[in-house]
C-alpha cells in the first residue's frame, strides 16, 4: 500500500507509526484507517518487530477529527459519519489486537478520536503540559472510537461522564493522575521517558506481552462489537441534526454554537 497520510519504518525490532498531516494536527478519519491498519497488520505478521511506536508528526499527536472535511460534507449533502466510525473503529480495534506491546508517544494537542487511539495503546507516555479534550460534545456529537468503553474502564463512569458531557480542557498531567494515561512527564524528558519504555517491552518475553493483551481484553472489551455498531448507529443520528452543522460552523467562524436541541 502506497501511504500518503502515515509514515511507517522499522528500527531495531520496532515499528514506528507516525500520524503525518502536521499542517492539521494529524486528524484521524476514514483515509488515515486503512493505512493505520495496513502498517499495524506489518507489525502484527513481522517476527523480528518485537514493539510499536505510534505518535504524530509537528509537534502534536492527533487533534482528532477533520473539521473541515466535516464543514464540506455539510455543505454538500454528503453523510460519511457511519464509514468513518467502522473505518476507524476496527483499526482502534487492531491495536489492542496486535501481539506487539503498543507505545502512544504523545506530545502536544490531543482530542477527540486522537485519545481514543492513545487509550487503545497498551502504554501512553504523555507531556504532562499537552492539551486534551472530549471535544465529540461540542460539535454534537457522541464519543466514537470505543471512548465510552475505554474511559470508563480507565477512570470510572463518573469522570467519564463529566470528560465527555462536558468537552472541556484538560491537561496531560490530569490525564495520567486519572488513570487515562500511563505516564505524564515534563516536555524534556518525554523522549528519554518513551525510549525506557521502548527498550523495555522491545526485548521482553514478546509471547508472554501477547497473552496478556489477550487476556485483558478478554477480560475488558468483550462488548467491543456491540459498543462499535452503537457507536455507528447513534453518531449517524447525531449527524441528521440541526445541532451539528451549527456547531461546525460556529467553530470555523470562531463563535459560540447556539443549540436548539434538534
């Protein structure tokens, strides 16, 4: 597969994946998907990758969705919420599926799908100054992603809740002192703190890491179908109201959305 939205090498029994469309903050939609799971099926079937890195490219992990892409479909009839949903949640669901351990290196902004994707990831080291948001909300729509599983499992349905009705801001330090994130550390020692990881479960007992991934999901996300096709099914209604395209365009016109409910 020709890859126009990720970078994928492997160093070093490691496979590094890089979200890279820096000039939008690496959002994730239906066209990054498929690349996301054609590098991790590399991964997955390569013996001598023993680890996966995934991070973005300039600065940021991922901002999440596509505004723009949402603005244009608006304008022009066209609904790609579903297809986006089941493109991007079987490839989520490819992570937790790789027998790989599976690093987040995240640094900069990170919201919407961009923390379902670190969520997914068996460790996430995060700066502990990154900005995060819940932001489904603000554009009236449902966290999509395998969000709801995932963070309630991570921090409990009470601050999932308030993180996902709320779309507010929070920090990466938070984050990680909520359970959300594996390690939050000061901007410089990101790196060192990522490559402690990587060295680590680089050159452990890789089937041994494979079968207890297996063994948490088991245990975890057995509900994963039933969540996804929900998540489908409800994020295509939201998408059939008056509420989502004023809050699209509240946002690029840097306004305050004025909701009806509808």
């Amino acid at each position: 597969m020709e890859l126009q939205y990720v970078l994928f090498e492997v160093k070093d029994n490691v496979g590094y994946i890089t979200l890279n469309r820096p000039e939008k903050r690496n959002p994730l939609n239906v066209d990054v998907a498929p690349e996301l799971m054609h590098c991790l099926d590399a991964c997955d079937y390569d013996d001598e990758v023993r680890a996966v890195v995934i991070r973005g490219a300039g600065g940021n992990f991922s901002g999440g969705g596509d505004i723009n892409t949402m603005k244009y479909r608006i304008d022009n009839g066209i609904r790609g919420t579903r297809q986006a949903c089941r493109a991007l949640g079987a490839a989520l669901w490819r992570i937790r599926n790789v027998k790989k351990p599976v690093i987040a290196w995240i640094e900069g902004a990170i919201a919407g799908a961009g923390i379902a994707l670190a969520l997914a990831c068996d460790f996430s080291i995060i700066d502990e100054a990154s900005k995060a948001t819940f932001a489904f909300v603000n554009v009236g729509f449902i966290p999509d992603c395998g969000c709801s599983l995932f963070l309630s499992r991570a921090v409990g349905t009470t601050r999932a809740t308030e993180l996902m009705m709320s779309g507010k801001l929070f920090s990466g330090k938070q984050g990680a002192e909520w359970g959300m994130f594996t390690e939050a550390v000061p901007a410089e020692k990101l790196e060192e703190t990522v490559q402690k990881y990587i060295k680590k479960y680089s050159h452990g007992p890789t089937v041994s890491y494979a079968n207890i991934k297996s063994l948490i999901n088991r245990v975890n996300y057995n509900e994963w179908a039933l969540i996804n096709q929900s998540e489908i099914e409800l994020q295509g209604e939201c998408e059939l109201t008056s509420d989502y395209p004023e809050a699209v365009n509240a946002f690029l016109s840097k306004r305050k959305p004025q909701f009806t409910g509808k």
